[in-house]
C-alpha cells in the first residue's frame, strides 16, 4: 500500500478550540491587557533576566509553557493564583514581590 498525503490549503489564521495559531510576530505585537498585566509581567521578566535564564529554561523551572511565559512577560496573560506562585517558585522569589503594589486593574470599585 502506498502513503496517503493529504493537503490543507487555508489562507488567514488557523483557529484551535478558543486559540488562534498566528505566528510569533502576531502575539508580540498585540498590547498588554491592562497597566497591572504589564507592570507584573515586567516584574517576571526582571527576575528572569537576573537569573540570566531564557524563557525556554525559566519555563521549564516554574513548570509552565515558555509561550505562556512569553504571553505573561508581555502582559498579555490574566494568572490564576497557583500559576504566580509556581512561577515565583521556578524563578526563586517570593509571589508577593511580583504582586506588591500593582496598580489596581480597571473594573467596578469594591465599595459598589
């Protein structure tokens, strides 16, 4: 029996469940989802770059995937608590430091 080939033509995004698949260039140049995204992002990609680790290598200690570590340095992830922690954890600091003093994020106010 011979192979069988088959061919996928599809001009614009592929789409997978909720995820489009773009190319890199695409996720780097969207914004971050607010200024508290991007200030913690900022404060992880600090730390990593203290470490001197690549995304890859700091992905691979916190236990995450290196895009989503990209997506978060970029603010452009909105974390659950354990994943602060695990990647507080991976790059050696304590969660607080990355989320001491964030600016607030936009939203109705607490008081109502």
């Amino acid at each position: 029996m011979g192979s069988m080939h088959m061919r996928i033509y599809h001009s614009g995004p592929l789409r997978a469940g909720r995820m489009w698949l773009g190319t890199m260039s695409d996720e780097r140049s969207k914004p971050a989802l607010n200024e508290t995204t991007r200030v913690f992002g900022e404060r992880v990609r600090d730390r990593r770059q203290s470490l001197g680790l690549s995304q890859e290598a700091a992905a691979v200690r916190c236990g995450i995937h290196w895009t989503q570590l990209g997506k978060v340095e970029r603010g452009q992830r909105s974390l659950r608590l354990e994943t602060i922690v695990k990647i507080a954890d991976g790059l050696a600091t304590d969660a607080g430091e990355f989320v001491s003093g964030l600016p607030v994020p936009p939203g109705p106010s607490a008081g109502g």
